[in-house]
C-alpha cells in the first residue's frame, strides 16, 4: 500500500497530509487560502494521488508559512509513501500548455533534491495569492520529498494560468514518474542499488 500520513506543527503552522499514490486524483484541501487549494485540487487531479490536506497557518501574517510547510509536509509524505522506489518508472516529463500559458515539467524522483524554476509572473498577485509562493511551494516539495525538479516556461502571458499549467505539468510528470514498471517487477530503477 502506498499511502503515507505526515503531521507537521510549528509555531506556525499545524498541517495534517494523507496521500495514497495509487488513488484516483481526489483531493480535499482545507488550507485556508483558497488559489491554493485549487491549485492542490490540480496537482492531486492530474497526478491521480488522493491527497488530503488540513492546516492551520498564522494567515494574519501572510500565506507564506502556510504554503511552505504544505509543501514540506507533501513532500515527506511522498518520500514516505514511496518506500525504497522499488518497481517505479523514476523519470517523469509532461509539456502543458493552457490557453496562453505552456510550462514544461521534468523529474527524477532520484532522492537528491534539487529545483530548476523559469517561471516568470507578469502579475506580483492572483487575486490576494502571492505569486512567489509558487515557487516556495515547489521548493520545499522538491526538497523535502527528494525529488529532482525542472519547471521551464515556454510561454505564458496569464498569471493565473502560468501558475494553474505550472502545478498540472508536474502532476502529470509525478504521474508517469510514480507508476509502477511491469516490466522492471520489484527491481530499483537504478544501477546502484538504491535510490
């Protein structure tokens, strides 16, 4: 079964994940910031995890910790989730575009966390969400669930839909990257013998 729970609580912020990669993409998402719950609402969607996410964040400050530490905790849910890698495809890529907007996602769920970003808003905000958390978000995911990650703009004129094709081109990469290889069986996608 690959499902993890992760509870993170800080000062902050007090987050609950639950995540079952091999569900069929429904999401609830309580986070209290609502472009960002559409945005997980996305990810889980396009990427076929069941995610549920609860937090709690000091939102009279701002959405910065509360994004973040989503992240973190999605990230190490999707570490956890994935045990020791064994049978997975590893590599995911997805281009997507979406009316004006094409973002091309590239991933190798390799364990060395490291995040490439050409993303560009030509907006500081969607509506009351801050563009910059997009990054954040992804940041921390990438870290925190060991993943290698690529996030290149071709296009895109609309920040909303930059940032909508941006979280749905790296659903659809954790996608091919997550299922399990029939062809491989149980064996590591990798020739050092761990990942």
């Amino acid at each position: 079964m690959r499902k993890a729970e992760i509870t993170r609580k800080t000062n902050e912020t007090a987050i609950s994940v639950a995540i079952n990669l091999d569900g069929t993409g429904q999401c609830q998402c309580q986070t209290g910031i609502g472009f960002f719950d559409h945005m997980i609402d996305q990810l889980a969607r396009h990427s076929l995890i069941d995610i549920q996410i609860t937090a709690k964040g000091d939102l009279h400050i701002d959405d910065h910790h509360t994004v973040e530490d989503c992240g973190i905790a999605l990230g190490q849910a999707l570490s956890a989730a994935l045990g020791d890698k064994r049978g997975i495809r590893r590599y995911g890529h997805f281009a997507l575009a979406m009316d004006d907007a094409q973002i091309a996602a590239a991933l190798d769920l390799s364990g060395r966390p490291y995040l490439v970003w050409t993303i560009a808003f030509p907006t500081a905000r969607i509506g009351s969400f801050d563009t910059e958390l997009v990054r954040e978000f992804f940041q921390a995911l990438a870290t925190h669930g060991g993943i290698t990650l690529h996030l290149d703009q071709k296009h895109g004129l609309n920040s909303h839909h930059i940032a909508e094709a941006t979280f749905k081109s790296a659903a659809r990469a954790l996608r091919v990257a997550l299922e399990l290889d029939p062809r491989i069986g149980t064996a590591l996608p990798s020739t050092k013998g761990m990942l």
